[in-house]
C-alpha cells in the first residue's frame, strides 16, 4: 500500500493505523506504540534534511521495536523486529527497499554508527529518544551533523531546565519547554 504523501505526521498515523495490530510491544511503557510512533516522526524528519525517503524511514521507525517483547534487556528484539518487519512490509509495502530497512532495524540496538543515511535516521531517531527516559545522548554514537545538533539543543534545553527547577521552590515548580522538541 503507497501512502499518501501529505506530511510525515499523517504518514506516521497511517503506519501505526495499518501496522500497530501486529507489534508486540502494545502495552510497553517505554518501547510500545508511543515510542514507535515518535521515533516514525523523528526518522520522517531527518530522512528529509538528509534527502532520503521519507515513506521508508517512517515505516522503518514505527517498526524498529515492533517485535520486542518487555522493555527490559530484549536482546533478540533487533532481530526479531528485522523479522516480523520483513513480513509487513512485503505484505503492505512492496515498493519499498525491505532488505535496506530491515537491515537497518536488525542493527539498530548494536550501538554503532553507519555511513548509510536511510540507516542513520532511524538509528539517530531512537537514540535521540533516549532524551525521553533522562539519559544523556551520546553525541559520538550519532550518524547525522542535523542529529547531532538537535542532541547539542536538547541536551542544553534539559540542563536549563533543570537549573530553572533547581532554583525553585517546591510551591513554584514550572513546567519548562525544552529547546528543539518539535525538530
């Protein structure tokens, strides 16, 4: 099934609409549909500033964790994402380059960094959501300049939140933006 090219959000909901009944990792906290659904839009967005197929890289991200099972220490869900994405995306996208995207889904927990931009969107869009859970993004382990600096951004806008609810009173606290969330 082509999707309609209007924009990377409705891209993404049309991805999770189609593709969301057979995940595995419905009901997961941190690895369920929600994160798939923000690693889509964010792999949309840079394969964009990178000039790579937008389509791809947003099924590509919804599909990433797809397969994975709890939000522990899954070590086969790489590979078993690369798997059930190989069957859906014969099954509804035939169009699209399956042994690219499903390679880039079995490498993207090895915590390396590669030269293939199709590749580097989905592996900077999941690391970028590391952000999400508290953890600092590793600027190294970043494949894209354009991920890079919304790392630098993020990382900043968290450190100026966190001097701003410092500085508070426990009565004061105020929900602070961060810088570069909406990439």
């Amino acid at each position: 099934m082509k999707m309609k090219k209007e924009n990377i959000a409705e891209i993404a909901r049309q991805a999770e609409e189609l593709l969301s009944p057979f995940c595995t990792c419905r009901g997961l906290v941190l690895h369920g549909i929600s994160h798939l659904r923000r690693v889509a839009i964010l792999s949309g967005r840079l394969s964009k500033a990178v000039g790579e197929d937008v389509e791809s890289a947003v099924v590509m991200g919804f599909l990433h964790d797809s397969a994975r099972k709890n939000d522990g220490n899954d070590i086969e869900h790489a590979h078993d994402s690369a798997i059930l994405a190989r069957e859906l995306i014969e099954r509804f996208f035939p169009h699209l380059d399956v042994d690219r995207i499903c390679d880039a889904i079995e490498g993207h927990a090895d915590g390396e960094v590669t030269k293939d931009p199709l590749t580097a969107c989905l592996w900077d869009a999941d690391r970028l959501e590391l952000k999400r859970i508290g953890r600092t993004i590793d600027t190294e382990l970043l494949s894209t300049k354009v991920a890079k600096r919304l790392a630098r951004r993020r990382q900043h806008g968290l450190k100026v939140s966190e001097e701003v609810l410092q500085s508070r009173k426990p009565e004061g606290f105020l929900l602070v933006p961060q810088p570069g969330e909406g990439v």
